[in-house]
C-alpha cells in the first residue's frame, strides 16, 4: 500500500513538473512568424536606431517584441564584450541608458517603448495582427 502511494505521487509530480516546463517553454518562445518584418524594415528606414547592451533584461524584452524580424532593426550594442564598458559610438552619441531609441530628428524614448509609440513617432505602419 505505502509503494502505491509512492508510485502515484511521484506520477503526480512528474506531470505538474512537465506542465510547468511546458507553460514557460511556450511563454518564452520567440516568435518566428516574421510579422513585424515591414514594420521593423520602416523602422530602420526611417532612421529609427535602437541602443542596447546584451546584457539588458529591458533590451531584451524590446527584442523579443519584434521575434525573428528584431534582426531587421538598425540595432547598436553599446556595451563591451566584457560589459565593463561602453562602446566608443555610445558614448559619442551619449547614451545614458538602454535601451534608448534615437530617431532622425534628433528626439529619443528611453526605457522601454511600445510598437504603437514607435509607430506613432516614425509614421510607421503596425502590421494587423490576426
């Protein structure tokens, strides 16, 4: 009686464990579908630069908005390999912190900032999302 009592607890576990990993698995998937692929190829047309550190939990997550189609953003890293230091570029451009959004009339978002500000300050169209 006790093994059976083992034996379903561990069946228990091993199925609350499995659906943890797969909810974060799932949650933490990068999106691959391209959707913002116009929409950050705008950006960067219309002189839309993003600063950030490879380090930065906040860069990051601006990252992760744009899934696969971040790597058609006009992105600069500012940090050094070691991240003890900031890239020459930065600090000509005075970057202060990350990410920071620079557009071609000079203005900058700090922190973190939507697809709909990013839109609204380049005149770049959101893609509809279905």
């Amino acid at each position: 009686m006790k093994f059976t009592k083992i034996k379903v607890f561990l069946s228990v576990l091993v199925v609350v464990i499995l659906v943890i990993v797969g909810v974060y698995f799932f949650n933490n998937r990068e999106d691959t579908s391209g959707k913002y692929n116009t929409f950050a190829e705008c950006l960067k047309d219309k002189g839309a630069v993003f600063y950030g550190a490879f380090w930065c939990p906040h860069c990051q997550a601006q990252k992760k908005l744009f899934g696969s189609s971040k790597q058609y953003l006009n992105y600069v890293e500012c940090s050094t390999p070691d991240a003890s230091n900031q890239t020459q570029i930065c600090k000509d451009k005075k970057i202060l912190g990350y990410p920071t959004w620079e557009f071609i009339d000079g203005s900058r978002i700090n922190g973190d900032a939507t697809l709909q500000m990013l839109s609204d300050k380049t005149g770049c169209p959101l893609p509809v999302v279905q």
